[in-house]
C-alpha cells in the first residue's frame, strides 16, 4: 500500500480536495438552475432534465437544448444539434464556461429566433 503523502513543487504536503468534487454536482444543478431563470426572463420557456445535465429552450414551438460537459475546474456547456438524419448522432459543441449562463440564454433566444424566419 502506497502511503506517500502527496507534495507539490515546492515540497510541501497537498492535501487530496475531496470537498471540491464533492460541492460539483450542486454547482451544476445551481448553473442549471441559473439557466432556467435566465432562458424564462427572455421570453422563452425552459426544461431541465437532471439526470442528463441538460436544459431545453423553447419559444413558439422551437427548441434548442445544450448540455453540461467536463471535469471540474473545465465544466462547460454545449450546444446539442440535432442531426439531418436520424441514425446520426447528436454533434456536441462546447461553447461556454459554466457560470456564463446569462450570456448562454441570449444566444439560445437567437438561435431560436433564427428558427422563426420564414424564407
């Protein structure tokens, strides 16, 4: 059994963060959470689905969702495009940093608003 206590560069003992990863669930269902308030504060309506980690937006029948992805310290959220064809998968494109949610919801009413244009 290793007992080595682990040390950083400058020799000193560090101690194993366990109450870091423990807190990240609860910041993101907070990010989550946040989202949700800010989609519903621009017009639109919101789901949340908690065991995929993801958020839907919805505005006059349009929906776009995005999902959380990463580790701690690097968690992001990312857009879910649908595929043209149905044996596709879904492409995932990380395009923000959670805490970004205000920001997130801005760019979900475009999206959305650009499904509005008849043309």
């Amino acid at each position: 059994m290793d007992t080595t206590i682990p040390r950083n560069t400058a020799g000193t003992a560090v101690a194993n963060d366990n109450a870091a990863s423990d807190r990240e669930p609860s910041r993101r269902k907070q990010a989550a959470a946040n989202l949700v308030k800010a989609i519903t504060a621009k017009g639109m309506r919101a789901t949340a689905d908690g065991k995929r980690l993801s958020v839907t937006a919805h505005l006059n029948g349009a929906s776009q969702a995005v999902v959380l992805r990463g580790e701690s310290g690097d968690v992001r959220w990312c857009m879910v495009w649908e595929p043209f064809r149905a044996e596709e998968a879904p492409e995932i494109e990380p395009i923000l940093p959670i805490g970004q949610e205000q920001v997130l919801a801005g760019r979900l009413l475009k999206v959305l608003e650009l499904a509005q244009i008849q043309v």
